[in-house]
C-alpha cells in the first residue's frame, strides 16, 4: 500500500500543534487585555461636551460645592445633572455673552434640556446607588478620579465588576474616618475634602486625603487601618458576605 504522507507530515502536524497551543491562549490574552484597554472602558479618555464645562474650574477655583450640581447625589441612586436653570443661576449674570456658552442660553430660551454626554455610566444591567457609597463616607474620587483637576471630565476608572469586586469583598480597605474632625458623619467627611483642599492644599491633607484628592487612593493594607475599617464594617452594619453576591449589583 502507498504512502499517503510524506515524512514532512510529521513536522507540519508538530508545528500545527505548537501554533495551536500559543495562538489560542495568546488571543484569548489578546481579546482580554482589549476589553480592559481604554479603546473598551473608554478609561482616561475625555469626552467632548455640547457645553466644555470644567469640574477644575467649578470646583477648585470658584468652590462650587458638588452637590449644587449634582442634587440627588445624597438621596437617590442617580447622581443627577444640573438642569439649564442651575447654570443660568450664576450665568445669567456672569459670562452673559460668551459664545462658548450660547449653548447654555439656547437651552433656557426653548425650554430644551442640554443632552449632556455622559462620561460615568453602568450597563443597563448593572444597578449602582449612588447615595449608599456616600453614606459610608466613600469620597467622588475614588470611583470617579481627579474630577476637581478635570477641565474636560474623563472616566478616572474602568468600572468593570473585577474592580468594583476589589472594594466589595474588603470594604476594610477603603472605609476610614476623618481623624482631623472625628465628629464629622461619613457624609460630611465626603464633601469637607474638597473644602480642606480649597483651605490647605494638598500639601495640609492627610495622606489619605492626599491619595483621594489625586484619585490615586486604592485601599490601605495597613495593619492600623484595616483594624479601624473592620471597626466601620461592624458599625456601619454592612454585610461583606452579601457584597459579592450577585443580586446586590445584578437584578
């Protein structure tokens, strides 16, 4: 009977092997690293506005605190966004005939709201509360990043489960108390950073206020620290084994 392969068969099936078992998992790392590039989170990426407002502006250099904008940030899931009428408070006075700001002016003349563009978003899937993070005392920044050095606002995070899963399986990492006013409630301790900031500077904060301010703060491994999170943990009633289960973020 005739040969149906040719020796150089075997080296061609050998290579085919070898290909197969490098090419597979190196697309799968390939795809993987993809999707946590910024190209798919859209991290670090500014997004144009219909408006350019800049947080750095509003925030640091006038002191405009979060919540006059963002309303509902305390009490509700949804952060909110400022109606036309909340600019034209101050810019019916001020800039009054900034072409930059003609958008603003338009708005309010036709009674049409501003179709913002939006920067932080979950999918539909995905339920967040807004109100309950600030309610233990867990600072804008460390989901959102440097928004008070923003002069176009970009996403200072990724957002994907695998990050928010860092926090909810230890909140010990990232609970803490303001030690300069221990009297403060974690909600007030939230929103006096970016007053301290306008006081002090960077320079006059604690370090963790430091890291927050900065967006850069990504939970304490500290011995200390971890002792007084776990403290907040079993003060603050939160359930850890229940933060990683799916029904808190997934309905």
């Amino acid at each position: 009977m005739a040969q149906i392969f040719r020796p150089s068969a075997n080296s061609v099936a050998k290579l085919s092997l070898i290909c197969f078992a490098i090419g597979v998992p190196t697309v799968w790392l390939a795809i993987a690293g993809l999707s946590r590039s910024p190209a798919n989170t859209k991290q670090d990426v500014p997004l144009n506005q219909p408006v350019p407002f800049s947080h750095q502006h509003h925030t640091w250099e006038l002191g405009i605190d979060c919540r006059y904008c963002h309303t509902s940030v305390e009490k509700s899931s949804y952060a909110g966004l400022p109606s036309t009428e909340t600019c034209m408070s101050c810019h019916s006075q001020i800039w009054t005939n900034s072409p930059m700001l003609e958008p603003v002016r338009q708005s309010y003349e036709t009674n049409t709201p501003i179709q913002w563009n939006l920067v932080n978003k979950v999918p539909q899937f995905v339920y967040f509360n807004h109100s309950i993070h600030i309610a233990r005392g867990l600072n804008c920044n460390i989901c959102h990043g440097p928004v008070n050095e923003m002069q176009i606002t970009w996403k200072g995070n990724s957002f994907q489960m695998a990050w928010c899963l860092q926090c909810h399986r230890a909140p010990e990492r990232y609970l803490t108390e303001n030690i300069t006013r221990p009297g403060q409630s974690p909600r007030e301790q939230v929103f006096n950073l970016y007053w301290e900031l306008q006081k002090k500077g960077v320079k006059g904060l604690t370090i963790k206020q430091r890291d927050e301010a900065r967006g850069e703060f990504t939970g304490s491994d500290d011995a200390e620290d971890l002792a007084k999170g776990r403290e907040l943990v079993k003060k603050y009633g939160i359930k850890v084994q229940q933060l990683a289960d799916c029904g808190v973020c997934h309905h």
